[in-house]
C-alpha cells in the first residue's frame, strides 16, 4: 500500500490600510497555463515544504522565493489553514506591511514548453503581485484561499 503526502505549503499575505480600506498582496502564477486566467489564478505568495520543517519558517523563505524580497518583520497573525481543491494543504499568516509591485524580483520553474515539444523553458513562479482591496482579491483567488481574507477581515475588523 503507497502512502501519499498531502503537499502542504505556508505563505505570508501582506496587508495594508488606505483611504480605500483594506488591502492584500496577492500574486498572479506565472507559466504558460496561467498567462490568460484572472479568477482562480491569484495567490498568497507561499510554496511547500518538507516535515520536519516549521511552517512559519517556511512561509518566511518561500516570499523571499517568490518574490525576491525579504520577508517583513511585523506582528504575524495566524490564519490558519486550508485544503485546495488539489487537495494540498496551505497554512498561512498575515503581516501589515507595505511593499512596492514592481520591487519583486520572482523565482522561476522549469518545465517543458510547448508541451511533447522536448524544448524546457523558464518562467515566473508569479508574472506579477498587486495590491487588491477585498473584494477584487475574492473574485481572483484560488477558492479555498478566499477563507485567508475573510479571517484576516476578522482580525482587522
């Protein structure tokens, strides 16, 4: 009997107040399969790891990944965990914190473009972050990460 591991990934969601309210940093995937989607293809900047290896460490590392930048320092507040529809597991926080979009330095993948081509190309991990108020960030946000917003608008409420 095989057992699979849930993939799990931890990721930071900055935020901010302005005169329009509230604001998150959400970043758009990049590659090929994401380039012409809007809704459900925005994120919380974050990636996996491995057990073993704290949650929180992980989501710290993985923006410095994502976006090239060092993590904010700042009160983190804890917003729990959810399950995607591909069944990984995203645990993330949420740091007040300002950042400017075109600061972002992005980590790349490596795949195989076009597909059956043999030819691998590099991409973005995300083509683009931008601050969002809350009800854009629903309508473009992975489903199950919409529940990041709701709690953080909890906490900042």
């Amino acid at each position: 009997m095989t057992v699979r591991r849930t993939k799990r990934s931890a990721g930071l969601l900055l935020f901010r107040h302005t005169h329009e309210g509230l604001q998150v940093l959400l970043g758009h995937m990049g590659g090929p399969l994401w380039a012409k989607k809007d809704a459900g293809a925005w994120t919380v900047p974050k990636g996996e790891y491995e057990p073993g290896e704290p949650a929180w460490e992980a989501a710290r590392r993985e923006f410095r990944e994502e976006l090239g930048l060092a993590p904010p320092d700042g009160e983190a507040v804890p917003l729990g965990e959810v399950v995607q529809k591909n069944g990984k597991s995203v645990t993330a926080w949420a740091v007040e914190a300002d950042l400017d979009p075109a600061s972002i330095d992005p980590g790349t993948f490596t795949m195989e473009w076009p597909p059956r081509s043999g030819r691998t190309r590099e991409f973005p991990e995300l083509d683009r972050v931008a601050w969002l108020g809350l009800d854009r960030a629903r309508e473009v946000i992975i489903t199950a990460q919409a529940a990041f917003l709701d709690r953080l608008a909890e906490h900042s409420g």
